[in-house]
C-alpha cells in the first residue's frame, strides 16, 4: 500500500515537471559539437572511472559535459570529478530527487542526455531523465519497464559491461541522420 502511495506521488511530481519542460537545444547532431548530459550510479569505483573517462573523451572531442552521479546510500569520503546526490536527497515520501545539484542539472538543456545506470533501474535517475530539458535522452532497456523516459533505448544485455555498453551506444549514435527541417 505504502509503495503504491509513493508511485502515484512520484509520478504526479514527474507527469507536473514534464508539462513545465521546455527544450530550447536545438538537439543531438552526429557531425558537431554536443552538449552531453551524463547520469551514472557512481556507486561502483569501477563504473566511476569508466565513465569519467568517457567524459574526458567527450571533451577531447570538443564536447561539452555534465556529470551527475547518484549514490544509494552515503556518500563515501573520496573526491570524485562530477557532482553527487545520494538517497538523502530525495524526498521522504515520493522519493523524487530534491537537491541544488539535481535542479541545477534538469535545467540544463543538454542536447543529448544519457543515463549510464545499466545495472539497476534507479527511480531518481529516471526522474531527472523524464523532466531534464534535454533535446534527446538516451538509455538503457529494462525488460520490466512498461514506460521510460527515452528517445532511444540501448539493450545492456544480461552480461554486458557498462564499457561494452557505451562503446554499443556510441555506434549506434553514429548511425543516427538528422536532417534540419
């Protein structure tokens, strides 16, 4: 019972901020420069260092980045390269994210934002992906989703590592033809 309240308001708040949304990015596009929004369960030091370094990558490209990472619990001591919410950053009840950092983040407008949690499906990072002003969001599949966020959907498969799953990805967004109309 408990857990259905905390659903209906969790998607009251997020079906209220999608009709606020407004996308002002003129959108992803292959052969130029992007503004890349990067959400991640920076739980796992492993994960942590593959996705910096796909950021770094991406500025190296002439990209610009944003990172924000999500940890389900408290935050370790370690100083890490993006920014950080944690579990007690979200709201008591519905469990919506409800942090400077997480504000400051959905009122970006990315042209392309990608959710790299492929491990776990994280209800505040599917949060900010639904309500962030980015142009085009990108993320994984999960078989138990009914709705999701997402302009494109990246199957991580059952063994896939998040390495695998970037370089898939990447591929497949170079694949992707936009034509201005």
């Amino acid at each position: 019972m408990l857990a259905s309240l905390r659903t209906y308001f969790f998607e009251k708040e997020k079906k209220k901020r999608i009709g606020e949304r407004r996308v002002q990015s003129p959108g992803f596009r292959r052969n130029r420069k992007n503004h890349y929004g990067l959400l991640v369960d920076a739980s796992n030091p492993d994960d942590r260092a593959i996705i910096t370094a796909f950021g770094e990558e991406l500025r190296r490209e002439g990209n610009r980045v944003k990172i924000l990472g999500y940890v389900d619990g408290k935050i370790e001591t370690l100083a890490l390269s993006f920014d950080v919410f944690t579990s007690l950053d979200l709201a008591k009840f519905s469990k919506v994210p409800n942090s400077p950092k997480v504000e400051t983040f959905i009122n970006q407008t990315f042209d392309i934002l990608i959710n790299l949690s492929i491990k776990e499906n994280h209800k505040a990072l599917e949060y900010i992906s639904a309500v962030s002003k980015a142009a085009f969001r990108v993320g994984p599949w999960y078989e138990q989703q009914n709705q999701n966020p997402y302009d494109l959907c990246v199957d991580a498969g059952k063994t896939g590592s998040l390495k695998e799953w970037i370089n898939e990805l990447m591929r497949t967004l170079q694949k992707i033809d936009y034509t201005d109309k």
